[in-house]
C-alpha cells in the first residue's frame, strides 16, 4: 500500500523523488496564543527545544507572477552571518486530511550574493540574475524540476522580488522512532515590496509541524501522518489554532494581487 501511495503523490506533485516531499501542519495563531504554545511545550514531556532562528527570504517571480498564480514559490533565503545564501523551490501542493503536501528543493550555497567583508555588509542581490544562478548553483533534480513545472520562457523572465520576509523562529523536536515531528513557531514581519510608494508590512504568527523522517524516506513520513494529527488537535483543544491552506508567499501577496481560488488542491482521500 505504500508504494502505491508514494507512487500517487510523486505523480500529483510532478516529481521524481519521494525524497523531495514534504508533509507539514500550517495554523494561523495570535501573539499570545504562540506565547501560551512556547510555554506548554517548555513543560511538555516528550517536546524539545532544538533551534531559535532569524533569518530573511526574497520572495522571486516573473513580472506576471506565472509562480504566485502556479500555487508555487521560490526564494532566495539568507541565513546566518551572510556566509549562507541559498534559492529554496516549492512546488504546487495539495492538501489531505489538513495537511499540505509538496515538493521543496534548495540549491548549494550561492557564492556570489555572500555579504562584503566590511562596514556596509552588502549583500548584492542587485547584481544576480536568476539565469546566472540558475545555471551555477542549482542541483539538477532542482533543474529538473523547474523545467517541468515551467516553461523555458517563464523561466527566463524570473526577475523580481515582491515580497521579503523577515522569520523569527522556534523550533522543537518530538521523536518517533524512524520519524519526527517538528513544530515550530513562527513569528514573520512580510514586506510587500512596491514601486515609488511605501513597502505595506504584514506582521503575523503561524505555527507548523512537519513530519521528519531518516534519509527523509517518504513512506515513514506517511506512516507518521495520523500521530502528527493527534498531535495537533490535541494542541488545538487547549490552544486556539486556525487552519491556514496557504504559504507565507500565498498568504502575503494575495492581499495585493489576486489570487488563484486555492493555491492548493484539495484531495479528499488516497
């Protein structure tokens, strides 16, 4: 049966390997209910810290957002003291059960954007093109990929950045045996970037759980859905949690431009 179903999400997802699937939990939360999680999980058996992080995304598209309406995303990510700079690919999803499923790649580290040795600590995204990084440093399953959820021409014409997202994140770990869950809690700061007027900011917590699994085998990960689900609503009898069908990308710019019906495909059951 699992081979069955990993057959049937690599074929709705467009991809060639299972690894490359990932299964998470996304809620819309308040500030003090991330703060009431935050403390719960500090006391909660089983529940481990393992990271606090902040870092920044630029959102990239075409100048017709051809990514935005496909239900995907790309963004180059910086992570750390500038040294980490990599371009993250998320494929069109579908939702089962509340979950959302997609592919998500990332590129090597992209040398060439890193920031300057000295006082202006400039990051020059000004002086990419995606083209250029595109052929340097992106694996070739993310080629691969690329290519066939998008033409060549939509491709070439990836340009521009119209959302820049600023993530303050705590994440923990729960242990299964081969699989895991990682909840974390989000808190984003999302700049949707305008031409000669000001940048509008959308300032919101989300919380997410993943389910993890070694050598990130996906019929572990399928095997684990029911105990991310119980996991959850468990959470959700003490904690008010809305679900939330979209991505941070999805989530921020369909404010300003619309919106395809669902960014993702809604399948009742396998």
């Amino acid at each position: 049966m699992n081979e069955f179903l990993i057959s049937y999400v690599c074929h709705k997802l467009r991809v060639h390997n299972a690894s490359k699937i990932e299964i998470e939990a996304k809620k819309k939360i308040s500030p003090e209910t991330a703060k009431a999680i935050k403390a719960y999980f500090a006391k909660k058996k089983g529940v481990r810290h393992i990271k606090s992080a902040v870092f920044m995304d630029q959102f990239i598209d075409t100048p017709n957002f051809d990514i935005f309406h496909s239900g995907a995303s790309m963004r180059i990510r910086y992570k750390g003291d500038g040294s980490n700079v990599y371009v993250q690919y998320k494929g069109h999803g579908f939702s089962h059960k509340g979950l959302l499923f997609r592919s998500e790649f990332s590129s090597g580290r992209v040398k060439n954007l890193v920031k300057e040795e000295s006082l202006h600590d400039i990051i020059h995204f000004t002086d990419a093109k995606f083209r250029d990084i595109m052929e340097r440093s992106l694996p070739k399953d993310m080629k691969t990929a690329l290519s066939e959820h998008f033409s060549s021409s939509i491709i070439k014409k990836v340009c521009v950045a119209p959302v820049i997202c600023l993530y303050r994140k705590e994440k923990y770990l729960v242990q299964m045996g081969k699989a895991a869950l990682e909840p974390s809690l989000d808190h984003i700061s999302a700049f949707h970037i305008n031409a000669g007027s000001f940048h509008s900011v959308s300032n919101f917590w989300e919380y997410e759980n993943e389910i993890k699994s070694d050598d990130n085998e996906l019929g572990a990960k399928l095997e684990h859905i029911d105990n991310l689900l119980e996991f959850d609503g468990k959470l959700a009898k003490k904690f008010p949690m809305h679900a939330e069908p979209m991505d941070k990308y999805h989530r921020v710019l369909s404010c300003f431009i619309k919106s395809p019906s669902t960014p993702t495909e809604n399948v009742r059951a396998f």
